[in-house]
C-alpha cells in the first residue's frame, strides 16, 4: 500500500477509530470528542449497566477536599485528595465533566465505573468507593494510593530508582491485576508507568492499576479496531489499525517492564513519526549499556511481549509462570491467584486542529515507510532505538491529536 493510499484509508476510517467522547485521565491522558454519534462496534465494548448507587446530595456535605496541589487534572476531569468527615478515611476523588465539546458523555463514564465494579475482588486494582451526580460532573470517590505513581520510581536515580527485586515483585502484582481484567474480558488500553500507584512510597507498597477510561471489553467473534493509547506504549496492530485483543495489553507490560528495569523508554523517538517507526519495527535493542547488568531471564520476558504478532505474545498468566519471575515468587510472597467473575451487561486533555491533523499525516507516514522497508532494516545509528524521558513534552494518547 502506498503512502497516499494509507493516508485515504485513515481518513476514511476515522469515524470508526474514533470514540464518542474524551476519557479522562488521573495521569495526563489525552482525547479528542468527535461531534459524531458513536459507531456501534465501540457501543457494543462499552459496559453501560452499573450497580453502585449514583448520590445526588451534597458532594461537600460528606467529603472534605484537602487545600494543596492536585493529585492530576485533564481538559474534562481533575482529582483531588478527600476526607470523609464520618469515618475520617482519606479518599481520592475524580471529578469528571458529562458535556464535553457539547456532546454528552455520561456513557463513557459509566463505563469506567462499570469497569471498576467488575474489578472489584481484585486487590491490585483502584477500588472504587461511592460515585455522586451533579448536573454537569460525575464524581468517582476512589482508594487513595499514597505512594503515588511508580514514574517517579521508574526515573530516578541511584538509591531512590528500583531494584530488579522491587521491579519483579510490582511485575508479578502487574500482571495479577492485568490477568484478573483479560479473564473478565476487559483490556486496559493504556497500561504505563503513570497508571500503575502505590499503597506507599517507603516502605514500598504494592500496586493499584487506575484508570480505566481507554478500557473496552473484548469478545470472541467481535472485532474491536480503534486507535487509542499512549504513543510509547502502544502496541503494532493499534497503528496497522488491526483487531484489539487481550495481546494489546501485553505489549504494553513488555514496554513497561524495560522502563522499569531501565528507567529507558524502549522506542521513544526524537518525534511522535520516529516513535511510530521504531514500535511498528521493533526497532528495541537488548545490548544498551543499561541491560548489562540484567541477566539473560528478565531480558528473555521483555523479548516473549515485544513481538509484532498479538498471537506469538505470552499472556498474562504465562508471563506470572516465567522462571523470572517464578523464582522470586518462591521466596517471597505468594501470587494472587486471579478470579473470575461474571461481566456486567454491554450496553480526556485535547489540543488543537493542526495537530491533530499532524497523526494522521505521521500515522500515515510512518505505516508507508514501514510496508515500504520491509526489506531494508534500519541500523542503530539510522534510528534511535531508546533514550530518556522527556518529561516536559510528554506525549498524550493518540486521540488527541487524530480528529
């Protein structure tokens, strides 16, 4: 396929791509909302029934917010750190805003707190404590996580970065909560270092995986095709605009297991167009100076996640068997054993025009050259295959800047 032939199809398949609304996010993710009534395959991944009663009283009246900075904000929705005046419990509350872009999008939130509901037995995800209604925000009061998120561990340095203990222990919690939603047929979509907190930063805690915005649900014989995600962590079959499965999630874990063992982020470019290069290449080295002293087992578990075919992927529970992680497993804490339960019934920050224009151009651009050098590997010194963080120009998902 050519350039411009890729180009006419993303534009063609925008409609499709695209969600209704804006998912917000505690950590800075980012959606466009689409004057477009949304597309029957995205209503049919969305959870649209909820059991947890909706308040209409007085958010104030039962919670105090504590004065102070602001535990994340996006374009549509803001988290704030609570007290319930009754019991005197400390609560996080995520204020999202129903009308975005004059559209109403109460659906989507209700599919975040069905999401959470179905994730309720499980220990490694954010619980969620009571949900209020005004006319214009829905409020989700969640478990407060005082360590915060594991970026700051993942970027630091020294004595206050991870150890390759610390790193197994979180990752074997990861993947406890990740194969608990794949067996619920839920895929979290946007899995990385900003969605993944702590009970506590010292001693550390163990982890609860948040938001749950990007979240669908999956099942056999229904296709889901979308492009959402963060670019750094996203996975090849998002940008080839190929079936979403549970694989989806797993490519992810693999990204962030580097970050975390590395404090590296494996195929970051110099811009969001090398960035889509290197991922849809695998264009990863497992020879940076970083990984010398990893032995050959934590690098064997990166290698079984970053493949480009989903299915050639280890799963969640395969991953919790890997010796890597098996061998710390025996001598530490048991592992979560995962539980089923029964699905419930089916059924956020933007920028500017320009840029949204820019993926698809990029998007377009990138997936050409792919297909157009198949034949022709690009060496290490053509491409930059990993680097730091840049952390004040992070990326946001891909939605913000596809209309």
């Amino acid at each position: 396929m050519t350039l411009f032939e890729t180009l006419a199809t993303v534009v063609d398949r925008t409609d499709a791509m695209m969600p209704d609304c804006p998912r917000n996010s505690e950590t800075r993710t980012h959606q466009l909302c689409r004057g477009q009534p949304e597309s029957n395959q995205n209503r049919s991944a969305l959870l649209s029934e909820i059991k947890t009663p909706i308040k209409t009283e007085s958010f104030s009246d039962q919670y105090s917010l504590i004065p102070g900075k602001e535990l994340g904000r996006g374009k549509f929705a803001v988290v704030k750190k609570c007290v319930e005046k009754h019991t005197g419990k400390e609560y996080a509350a995520k204020f999202l805003r129903k009308r975005r872009k004059g559209q109403d999008c109460r659906l989507e939130i209700v599919h975040e707190i069905a999401a959470l509901e179905l994730a309720t037995t499980s220990s490694r995800v954010i619980s969620l404590h009571q949900v209020y209604e005004t006319a214009s925000e829905m409020i989700l009061v969640l478990e407060y996580a005082a360590g915060g998120e594991i970026f700051n561990q993942c970027v630091a340095e020294g004595d206050e970065a991870f150890t390759e203990g610390d790193v197994k222990r979180l990752m074997r919690q990861i993947l406890e909560g990740v194969a608990y939603l794949h067996d619920n047929n839920v895929v979290h979509l946007d899995l990385k270092p900003q969605n993944i907190l702590l009970t506590s930063d010292s001693p550390l805690g163990d982890i609860k995986i948040v938001d749950f915005g990007l979240s669908r649900m999956v099942r056999g014989g229904q296709e889901l095709r979308e492009i959402m995600g963060t670019p750094e962590y996203v996975a090849p079959e998002i940008l080839n605009y190929e079936p979403i499965s549970t694989a989806t999630d797993m490519w992810s874990i693999g990204v962030l297991a580097y970050v975390m063992l590395t404090g590296i982020s494996p195929f970051l470019g110099d811009d969001k167009q090398e960035t889509f290069l290197n991922i849809s290449q695998i264009n990863i080295s497992y020879t940076e100076e970083e990984l010398t002293g990893l032995g050959a087992s934590p690098i064997n578990f990166m290698k079984s996640l970053l493949l480009k075919d989903p299915q050639a992927r280890a799963t969640a529970h395969e991953c919790l068997n890997h010796p890597w992680l098996r061998a710390e497993s025996q001598e530490g804490e048991g592992l979560e054993t995962p539980h089923s339960v029964t699905p419930l019934p089916l059924g956020e920050e933007e920028e500017d025009d320009e840029e949204t224009e820019e993926l698809i151009v990029v998007a377009s651009f990138t997936l050409g050259q792919c297909r157009q050098s198949e034949e022709e590997s690009l060496t290490p010194d053509q491409k930059a295959v990993s680097k730091r963080f840049k952390f004040e120009e992070p990326f946001g998902p891909l939605q913000e800047i596809i209309y």
